[in-house]
C-alpha cells in the first residue's frame, strides 16, 4: 500500500522554507540599516522596529510550523517525511534565533558607549 505525503507535514515544511527566506532577508534589512543607525539612530527608528516586526512575524511562523510539523508525525498512514523536514528546519530556526537573542544580550553591556549618559 502506498502511502500519500501529510498535508500538515507539507504545510509544516513550506512554512519552514518561507521563514527561512523572511528572516534572511530581515536580517539581511537589519544589517543594512546599520550605518544609518549609527549616524542618526531616532531618525530611524521605524525602519528598525519594522525590521524587529517582521524577524517577530517568520519566528511565529516558524512556530506554527514546528506545531504543525508534529500534527503531521502522528497522523496515520502518512509518509512523514515532510513532518520530519519541516519539525527539524523551524526548530533549528527558532533556537538560532533565541541563540542570537541570547548572544545580543549578554554582550550588550560590552558594547561601548551602552550605558553612557546623554
């Protein structure tokens, strides 16, 4: 018997390819703001948050595709082979992107010029 492909499974992966993108291309946003932010960071501000905004947006995508990813393991007589896929590439999204949080916070205060006075 031949056994069709997860529709949660599939989800699951092209939510993990579509946050793959989006959040290469809001850091890639991000990082290009960088000289601007350090020449005048108020006036630039809303661009910031709008980067900020979108890494949010895919991370909850990638959540939802994680979630997803394990409805697609436990359904029966499905290959769960885009379950799989899809579970491992946002997990491994999501934890880089708490690794980066985690790594911006603890080098913060090394950072000079953090806790100058205006």
């Amino acid at each position: 018997m031949e056994t069709t492909h997860s529709r949660a499974g599939i989800a699951s992966f092209l939510l993990a390819a579509v946050s793959v993108v989006g959040l290469i291309a809001a850091f890639a946003f991000a990082a290009s703001m960088a000289p601007l932010l350090a020449a005048d960071p108020e006036a630039h501000l809303g661009r910031m948050l709008a980067a900020v905004g979108l890494m949010c947006l895919f991370v909850v995508t990638a959540l939802v595709g994680g979630v997803l990813g394990i409805v697609g393991l436990f359904q029966k007589q499905r290959s769960r082979l885009f379950s799989i896929l899809g579970l491992s590439i946002n997990a491994l999204l999501v934890a880089a992107v708490m690794a980066l949080l985690l790594f911006g916070m603890i080098s913060a205060p090394a950072l000079p010029g953090t806790f100058d006075a205006p």
